[in-house]
C-alpha cells in the first residue's frame, strides 16, 4: 500500500543533516515477504500506480534489486517515464526462525557466543548477578512502557539527530495499543537498577517480528547493553516458536550483521517526474553522497572516521 507524504531528501555527513529538501511523493515500503517474491520473480517490480495531481512520484524503501549501486537513470517502463534514482543500496538482514534457538546459537562463532556471554555477564555484574528487564505484550502495558522508554530515547543520538526516536504521536500509540490487543506487538525494557537503559519495540506482521525502534543509554555505551537486550529479546521470541522471522528492515549495521542468519540485497528508489528541479535535485544529492563517501574512506584509512562519529553521536570518544 502507498501513502502520500513529504519525503525528505537528506544531505548528510555521517550522522549529521546538514540540510534536506523534500519532495510529494507516494511512499510505498516493501516487507520481508514481499521483497523476497520480487528478488524471486523474474518480473521484477509490479505495476506502478498512478500519480495522484499534486505528487512528483514515488519513493520505493527496501526493494530488492539487481544492480546494487547507487546511480540515476530512466525508467521507461511506465509510462511517461520517470528518472530513477536508486539513492542507497544495502543488505536486508534477517533472522530465520524456523530452526530452534540453540540451532540458532551455533550460527555463531565459539569467540562470538563467548562475547556474547561475557557482556551478558558485565551487565548482570552491576546488580546482584541478576538482569532486570521485561517483555511487554499487553496493550495495557504500554503507557508505562512509552514512560520508560521515553527516558532513553530522549538521550540516543537517533532522536537528536536522525529524528528517528520512539514515536510520542498519539496516533502512534493508539496504533500500538491495537496491534497488541490482536497479540502483534513485542516490546522489551532493560534496566539498572530502577533505571531504564535500553529498550526494543517490535511490531508483528504476518509471523514477521519487525525491528522498529532500539535505543540505549549512552551512558552505558561500553556496557553494550543494546546489544544485551537484543540477545535476551532473541531468545524470548524463538521461545514462543510462533514467528518466522525478525526482520531488522534497510540499513547496514554491525548489530544487524552480527544477529542476523540471512539477507536481501535492497535499496531504496525515487521515481521522479524528470522536471529540471527534480533533475538538479537528484544529482546534487548523487555528488553530494560520493563526495561525504570518498572523505569517510579518507577518515577510515586514517583511523578518524570511528572517532568521528562517536563523536557526532555521543559528543566523546568513546567506540559504538
């Protein structure tokens, strides 16, 4: 299903906007399933809908694709053609869930199961030996929830500056208390003591366990415990032996790479009515990317960029 709305075209370094320019476009966002029949189908994408009076195209997020590289060219598959912007390629990392947990564990390595045990075990070591979190199911449970999560999520460097923290919109939590009363919903809480320190929020869609939001506490970056929550919440959901998978949608990260048993090669596109502005549009963003990609591998070569972005997101030196 497509939706209309302003899509923001980001100029970024790293974690930091700079500026964007937005465009009216329809807004469609593939699942798991669905970007799986498509990578399978030798149709490719389906038919594109028409433009609405007022729209300057579409924005397609997390379709697979055979060209996985960022370029622009036109589409004449539709009709009129539209210039195709394939604006970021990444894997789509997923978890599969039909095989059992300890099945699961043994897709790690015997130093990665051991990491994973020792922050497990340093985080247990703040209290009495004992972790404290909880799992949250019952719509019910959600104010309290959202109270608590709040608390992090004002902290995380995904809210200040990504725009990109646990939702406050009340529509949104009225959304979330439905989803939960028909059972599809999975949220998850880590704390200190009294202290929330992380959270994950997971909605459900056709056995699909969605990764939708994750915050943690700076304060407690070297304590990973984004990383012990996600173990924990991994290990409950395959306990309930009801989901296929858990999908951690578009983008690339450790975290991600590091949980996941599979992927999808994906991007997102913008088909765009070839106006001039869309052209200018589209192309600055294009030089723009290479240029911010061409001075990170400089950072990189130089042992800054980690540096660099710990930083921007954390304001130390700290590493993620």
């Amino acid at each position: 299903m497509s939706t209309l709305r302003n899509v923001q075209f980001r100029f970024q370094f790293s974690d930091w906007t700079l500026f964007s320019i937005q465009r009216p476009l329809l807004a469609r966002a593939y699942s798991l399933d669905e970007a799986a029949a498509v990578a399978a189908s030798a149709a490719g994408l389906q038919t594109l809908p028409t433009l609405p009076p007022g729209c300057m195209g579409l924005m397609l997020r997390s379709v697979p694709v055979a060209d996985a590289r960022v370029h622009i060219g036109m589409d004449a598959t539709v009709k009129p053609p539209l210039l195709r912007y394939v604006m970021q390629c990444f894997p789509r990392y997923y978890i599969d869930m039909a095989q059992g947990f300890d099945d699961y564990r043994k897709k790690f390595s015997g130093k990665t199961r051991a990491t994973l045990t020792r922050k497990t075990k340093k985080f247990a070591d703040l209290g009495d030996g004992q972790i404290r979190w909880e799992r949250i199911t019952r719509a019910e449970e959600l104010d309290r929830f959202w109270a608590l999560a709040r608390q992090v999520s004002v902290k995380t460097y995904q809210e200040r500056l990504l725009d990109a923290g646990l939702p406050v919109d009340p529509g949104f939590i009225a959304e979330a208390k439905r989803q939960a009363d028909a059972d599809c919903l999975r949220a998850f809480l880590l704390f200190d003591g009294d202290r929330p320190v992380s959270y994950l929020y997971c909605p459900v869609q056709d056995g699909i366990v969605i990764y939708a939001y994750l915050g943690y506490d700076p304060d407690y970056l070297r304590l990973s415990v984004g990383t012990v929550l996600q173990w924990l919440a991994v290990e409950s959901l395959f306990a309930e032996q009801r989901f296929r998978y858990f999908d951690f949608t578009e983008g690339e990260s450790e975290h991600k790479r590091l949980f996941s048993t599979g992927h999808l090669d994906c991007a997102n596109v913008a088909l765009l009515r070839p106006t001039l502005a869309n052209r200018l549009l589209v192309h600055s963003h294009l030089r723009f990317g290479r240029a911010v990609e061409a001075l990170g591998n400089w950072l990189e070569a130089h042992d800054l960029k980690k540096r660099i972005r710990s930083w921007l997101r954390f304001g130390r030196g700290a590493s993620a």
